[in-house]
C-alpha cells in the first residue's frame, strides 16, 4: 500500500492530557445536547416531534423560493423545503401537534394545487406523524445507538481483551456523542437521517480502532521489553500512513456527496464528514490512551489467537 509517511516518531500517547481536555469538552457538550433532544428542546425532525410530510413532483423544475412564496401566502408555518431536483420532486414538512395535523395537509395541498398550478403539481405521498410516535421513534433511536456501543463492546473484548474493548466503546461513544454535540451547536435538525449517519460513523470508527490495535498485539509479541506506552506509540506511527490515506479518500467522497448530493442528502454526509475527522482522532488519541489508563503494570498480556 503507498505510504505517505514513512519512520514516523510522534509522540502520541505524550500529548494524551491535552487530548482528553478536548475529548472532554466535546463529550459534555454531547450529554448536553442528548439532554436537551431528550427534553425535546433542539431543533428536532418530523420523524421525532410529529407532524406532516408531503411530497410533490412537478412537471418542470420548480424553485425552493416559489414554493416557500406560496406556502407563506396560505399562512403555513414552521415548514421545511427539501429538493430533489433530478426527479422534480420537493418534500413539504411542517412540524405539529397531533390535534392540528389533520388540516395542514389539506392547506399545504391547496395551496400548491393553486399557487403553482403552472407547473403542474402532483401529490405523490402524504405522511403525518404524531407527537407520540415522534417520541417512540426517539426513544428507539436512543435505544439501537446503546445496543450498538454494547455490542462493540462485546465484540473488541473478545477479538482482543476487555481492556481494548472499554477503549474501543469510549472512543465509539466519543465520536457518536461529539457528532451530536456539534449538530445541535450548528443548530441541525435532529432526525433519522442523523441516526443513520451516527450508525456509520459508529461502524467507521471501530473499524480504524481495530486496525490500530491490531498493529498494537503484534507488538507486544515482538517488543517484550518495552514499556505500554513505547509499543503503542511504534504501532500507531506504524499504521499512521495507512490511517491518513483510508480516512483522506473517504473524507473525499463524503465531500463530494455534500458538495453534490442536493438538500436531501447535505445534513447526512455533514455528520459523516464530522464523524470521519473526530472517528480518525479518537483512534489515536482515545481508544489507545485508555488501555494505558486500564494497564495496572507496565506490560499487557496478549490474547493469543
């Protein structure tokens, strides 16, 4: 494989206070942001507070503001604009409660049918949500990211040790939690798509700290003599290359998908872009320090295979 650095010696496993002061930080404003989805205060998606989800084909491309124009004119309020442009298709979203669901279809059709009847509109779904299946759908969106993280757990502490899996579930946990930390700061809209992209990055993060680890096992069956934090150090500048090209040219097609996807698809490859850069980080900086801190003595015994 091409190398991009080659006899590297940072390091790392020396600047582990600064990074867990960072990691920190970022952790905290994650529990916040989780209390406040929780709580219902951020900025949350039909999917999870209720409401109403309409989507229109035209019979030609149709702008985001002539939509907006005409829905303002029907007094709809709180609605957001999705385009999908290849298909000439829009999403309509209003977010309500249960007792006032049943009009606002309605209105939001009028209104369409007759503001923009030049261009032919056509209702291809409509989908209403309640608050209380809004809520459900929180709550099982929580529960399937806790189950995940367990079942990482489970997995690393029987590919390697306990220890390794502790550390591969923080460093997981860091990464899904400093995501939706940083949604909810840019004010995102919290919703499935997010849930989905959470997923990825999860699975995308456990799988750079698998490799890192792995160069970690092979090390300390052939450097007996030198100390945890020596062996790791050599086996993340080891693996460094491999790690910066994988996470660059991943990063790279989830630009592009952000740059050219459409408004569909712009929250979903954000949060995968943000998960990438803190998923690289906490691979070196997290999972590994941490099977330091859960080290008793200076040596580790290896799983043997």
């Amino acid at each position: 494989m091409m190398e991009l650095l080659k006899n590297t010696k940072i390091d790392f496993m020396g600047k582990r206070k600064y990074t867990f002061l960072i990691s920190g930080l970022l952790v905290l404003l994650g529990l916040f942001a989780i209390v406040q989805i929780i709580l219902g205060n951020a900025n949350m998606g039909v999917d999870f507070v209720g409401g109403t989800a309409i989507q229109v084909k035209f019979a030609q491309s149709t702008d985001l503001g002539e939509v907006r124009r005409v829905l303002d004119l029907a007094q709809i309020r709180d609605f957001d604009l999705q385009d999908m442009p290849t298909e000439n298709k829009i999403l309509i979203r209003v977010k309500k409660q249960e007792e006032k669901l049943g009009g606002v279809s309605e209105r939001i059709i009028e209104a369409v049918s007759k503001g923009l009847s030049d261009k032919q509109p056509v209702i291809d779904s409509v989908t209403e949500i309640g608050p209380k299946v809004g809520s459900k759908l929180r709550k099982d969106a929580l529960f399937a990211i806790l189950m995940s993280t367990i079942g990482l757990l489970i997995y690393v502490a029987w590919r390697f040790q306990f220890k390794f899996g502790v550390g591969a579930t923080l460093a997981t946990f860091h990464d899904v939690v400093g995501v939706v930390g940083i949604f909810y700061l840019l004010n995102k809209e919290i919703n499935l798509v997010l849930i989905s992209a959470l997923l990825i990055v999860a699975g995308y993060s456990l799988t750079d700290t698998v490799v890192v680890f792995d160069r970690i096992r092979e090390n300390f069956k052939k450097l007996m003599k030198d100390s945890v934090e020596v062996i790791i150090n050599k086996s993340i500048n080891e693996v460094l290359s491999r790690t910066i090209i994988v996470s660059f040219t991943t990063f790279l097609a989830a630009l592009s998908l952000f740059i050219f996807g459409g408004d569909v698809v712009h929250d979903f490859s954000l949060a995968i872009l943000i998960g990438i850069v803190i998923g690289t980080y906490s691979s070196i900086f997290i999972a590994s320090p941490v099977v330091i801190l859960l080290t008793p003595k200076k040596r580790i015994i290896v799983k043997k295979k």
